[in-house]
C-alpha cells in the first residue's frame, strides 16, 4: 500500500481522526509538491491497524512515506537550501543521534573514572596497610635488638 492510495481510501477528516490529530494536519497530507506534509509514523501505524493491513503492507506504507518524505525534502532543497536547514527532520534526527552518543560516551567515560578511582583507593588502602606493617615489623626488630643487648649484658 501507498501512502496517496491510503489517503484515498480514508479521506481528509477520516484520515485525522484515526492519526488523532486536527484537520490541518490532514490538509497538509493531501497537498501536493513542496507543501505536503508526510505523516509521523503513529498515524501510518494507526492507519494500518484501522485498515487491518498485514505486516508486509505496513512495511510498504512506511517505505513509501519515507521515499514521500525525502522526494519533498530534495524539492525544497533544490528550491531554497536556506528554507530546508533548520525544519529538516533526518538533521534534527542526526542532531538527537549525537547528542544521545555524546551522552553515552560521557556516562561510559564517567564509569571509567569510578572504577579507576576505587582501584586506586584499593591500593592505596592496601599501601597503607603494607606501611603500617612495615612499620610495627621495625619495631619489633629494635625491641628484640633492645631485648638481646640487655640479655648479653647479663651473661
């Protein structure tokens, strides 16, 4: 199924009702040339489910729209490239992607950090430990030497 043959088949206010959006949402659908509006994809699936399409014709529908999207995309783009920029949907996509891995990378590179710094309280807890031990084992040796010169001083 196409996108034009399922509009046919619903009609302008149909067609809104089912996407459960207003009329001027439906008049844009319809026009024609660089002032048509494709449909967001929860229309396309409502519209689908309405219509009892299978699997395969949804996946037609959805192609279509997007073949439907960038065809009115390049006419505005070969009309006035100024116009397109800010209100192109696949930037604004691109845009999100990005700023999601920017997100991911910072929330990875944030973890790392985490990590890096219990291994390094780790092992400074465990030098410490190792210098406290040092320490009392030294201790203990000038004792015993303590202990040994008064024991040969007794002989």
């Amino acid at each position: 199924m196409t996108l034009k043959k399922i509009l046919r088949i619903l009609g302008k206010k149909r067609s809104a009702e089912i996407a459960g959006t207003g009329k001027s949402s439906s008049w844009h659908w319809f026009q024609t040339g660089e002032r048509q509006k494709v449909p967001e994809t929860q229309a396309l699936i409502a519209w689908a489910d309405h219509l009892e399409l299978n699997d395969a014709e949804l996946g037609e529908l959805v192609r279509d729209a997007h073949r439907t999207r960038i065809s009115v995309m390049e006419l505005l783009a070969s009309e006035d490239r100024g116009r397109v920029g800010p209100r192109s949907a696949l930037r604004r996509d691109l845009a999100r992607e990005i700023i999601e891995e920017e997100m991911g990378r910072r929330e990875d590179t944030l973890h790392e950090m985490m990590v890096a710094s219990e291994r390094k309280e780790r092992y400074l807890s465990r030098e410490r430990a190792e210098r406290e031990r040092i320490t009392r084992l030294s201790q203990y040796s000038e004792k015993l030497k303590k202990l040994r010169r008064g024991n040969a001083g007794d002989n």
